[in-house]
C-alpha cells in the first residue's frame, strides 16, 4: 500500500461461504491465522479506509471464514468479496533491526558493492527456503534475501539496500 504509508494491507475477502454470511480471507501475512490476530480490521475501497468488525470467524489449517457486522447474509457478504483488509501501521508487531516487513522493502532502491544501482525493489516472493527480491531497473534482477552473504545493509532512512551481487546476473 505504498501509495499511504500509515497503512498496511494483511489480507483480502476472497468467496463467500454458505448462506450464513461468512466469507473466505485470504491472508497476507508470514504466518496466515496472524491475520486474524489483528482486531482493527478496515475495508479499503477506493482509497478510502472504513472501519469493519468481525462477529465471528472460523479457521481450519487451509481456510479462514469471518462473518463481518453489517453483512450478515450471503447476498451482504457478497459485497466485500476482493476487497482489501488493512489495519494503521502502528498495529503491526515491533521489529528487530534486523527484522523488515516486506512493505518497507518494496521501491527501495538496490545497490551493489560496486555503487552501482541496479535498480528498485518491485516485489518480494517466498520460495520456501528464501524470501526473493524483484528488483527493476536496466534490466530485471532476482535477488536471494540472504542477510550478510547477499544482503549486506539495509538503511530504512536512505531506502536503499546493499547487496553483493553483479549487475550482469
């Protein structure tokens, strides 16, 4: 959510589910039931944040289902469907300095050992083992988030990250 730093997005309403009102979540956060951990839910639509409350939720290993005030039935639910959940920043857990969100790395600038820029963060993927930088400038660069053997700083007030890797990769 870039585009209002007072803001982060943790997840999405995805398919309603059965004729009660509830409706699927898709979370956006490391460890997905962490969504629902969060209390001060709002719904982003066009750039505007509204406060939403939850009335009930259930979860099972592979899906999380609330049920949202003011939208009780399935035809209410059906409405918020593909609609972003965001919470104020000043929500999210505390951090480690050498702990980052994956919000406050994206359109960091990347540069290597060498001073040169290879250009910004455009996205950040997990593989499982690693998280992944996509980095765009001159050309399109994949970069490991390995801290110390790829990713040597990360400097939150000049938003830019030093990493060793050659600009031909």
């Amino acid at each position: 959510m870039a585009d209002d730093p007072n803001w982060v997005i943790i997840g999405q309403f995805g398919r309603v589910h059965g004729i009660e009102g509830f409706i699927r979540v898709h979370s956006f956060t490391e460890t997905p039931e962490d969504v629902l951990h969060y209390k001060n839910w709002h719904l982003l639509k066009n750039h505007t944040h509204t406060p939403i409350k939850r009335l009930q939720e259930k979860s099972t290993a592979a899906l999380f289902l609330v049920k949202m005030q003011g939208f009780a039935t399935r035809e209410a639910a059906m409405q918020l469907t593909n609609l972003k959940i965001a919470i104020p920043k000043q929500d999210l857990k505390p951090l480690s300095s050498q702990e980052f969100y994956w919000f406050e790395l994206i359109g960091m600038e990347v540069i290597n050992k060498e001073n040169c820029s290879l250009g910004k963060v455009l996205d950040i993927f997990s593989t499982g083992s690693n998280d992944v930088l996509i980095v765009e400038g001159n050309k399109k660069h994949l970069i490991p988030f390995l801290l110390k053997r790829v990713i040597h700083k990360i400097d939150r007030q000049k938003k830019q990250i030093l990493v060793d890797w050659d600009e031909n990769f």
